[in-house]
C-alpha cells in the first residue's frame, strides 16, 4: 500500500474532496484524521473508515483558529504517534468582481483559504520534525494562477497558498518536510455545484476544457495521493496542475 505506517491530517475532510481523500488515504494505508467544523458529517466519514477495516479519527476545527489547529495536531500525535502528512484542502468559494468585494467577503476568504494554510503549517511543522520529516499538500486552484475577468479574493487568496507553499519548501527541506501545491480546474464538487448545477453553467465549463470535461474528487485525490507518498521524494515547491488542460492555453 502506498501510505503504508503514515499518518495524515486532512482539514475539510468531512465532504467532497476532503472526504474522498480519506478514504483513499485510508484505503491505501494511512491512519487518517479528519478535521472539519462539519461534525456529523466528519464522524460519519470516521465511522465508514473504521467499519470497513482502516484506521480514522475525526476533530473539530475551525482552521482560523490557532487552538484548534494546536488542539488536532495533539490529538492526531496522542492517537497515532506521529503525523506524517497535513493536507490542507479547507476552503470556501467566492467569484465576485473587485469593485463588488466587501471588506467582509476578502477578510472571510483570505482568514480561511490562505491564513488557515499558514496556521495549519506553522503547527504541523514541529511535529513532523519530531516524526523525521513529512508532506504538506496545499489545495490551490487554476485561479491561483492566472487571472480572470470574474473573481478578485477567492484568486488572491489561492494565488498566496501557491507562493506560501514554496516559502514552506525552502524553509523546511532540510527538515524533511516536502511542501506542493494543487491547483484544480473545475472539479465537480459541492463547491461549485451552482455553476454546474445548470445545462448553461455546466456547458460553459466544459468549453473551457481542452480535455472536454470537468474533473472529479478521484482526478484531485489520486494527485494528493502521488504527494503524499515516498513515490514524490524528489518533489518539493512543486505545482501539480489538475485542470484537463485549461492553463495550458
């Protein structure tokens, strides 16, 4: 199994993307935690991983907040021994034109994609230190990226998990812990389920696609799956696009 003895961290985990890769993490070996503020959500996630035979534990997290982040990291080390991976995959959805971003809707998105990156890093890192090394994978996007003509917050605040991820890279290589980012396309997700929720919205997506299609959960887990296992040693401040060719433009 690819993630044989390891130990990982997952915030969001308890819906779409989240969940999907712990499940596979667990699938494939990991002792997972899943963080999240969805507690019903997350526990049911928990329970379908140790039912069918794989080792889970769900916290509550909110991950602006520097306790709870402290909090989860001890109860991931008390209940497995080590952390080994954090991927902070948390994160909220916005594309609203700059003159029409409140002060509110930046500060939100930014506390929660981008700060809550930072937070969920400074706090893992002792720990893998102790554990020998590990894997951060930050959730980016293509909006990270590149620009567009719709959005203003929601691509700053990815923009900054990219170079974030790189600072991270450099800092802490000669500990041992790799950092990368993802940056997805449109992946088929609750995030966005009112775009694709209609023929026009879904359509308009497919087009942008070289590929002719949106992504799913599996394409972007599959992906954290690669980073999170020794078979990406060599990888670290690395971009791993996700996007069926959409940036290759």
């Amino acid at each position: 199994m690819r993630l044989e003895n390891k130990v990982a961290l997952i915030t969001g985990g308890s819906r779409g993307q989240g969940a999907t890769e712990a499940r596979l993490f667990a699938q494939e070996g990991a002792a997972v935690v899943i963080a999240d503020i969805l507690e019903d959500q997350g526990k049911q996630v928990e329970a379908e991983i140790n039912e069918s035979g794989g080792r889970a534990l769900f916290t509550r997290l909110n991950v602006t907040s520097e306790e709870d982040w402290q909090r989860a990291i001890q109860e991931t080390v008390d209940a497995f021994g080590r952390i080994n991976v954090l991927i902070n995959n948390a994160g909220i959805y916005q594309q609203v034109p700059i003159e029409h971003t409140s002060l509110e809707d930046w500060n939100n998105i930014m506390n929660i994609n981008s700060t809550g990156v930072f937070l969920g890093t400074k706090s893992v890192i002792p720990a893998m230190r102790e554990a020998g090394g590990g894997s951060i994978i930050n959730l980016s996007s293509t909006a990270g990226l590149v620009g567009s003509a719709r959005g203003s917050a929601y691509g700053a605040s990815k923009g900054s998990v990219r170079l974030f991820t790189k600072y991270t890279a450099i800092q802490h290589a000669a500990d041992g812990i790799r950092a990368n980012s993802i940056h997805p396309g449109p992946i088929d997700t609750e995030m966005i389920a009112e775009t694709l929720g209609t023929e026009e919205g879904r359509a308009g997506s497919i087009a942008r696609v070289p590929l002719g299609r949106v992504g799913t959960v599996d394409d972007v887990a599959y992906g954290a799956l690669f980073l999170a296992s020794d078979e990406s040693s060599f990888m670290t401040g690395a971009e791993l696009v996700i996007d069926g060719g959409i940036t290759a433009k």
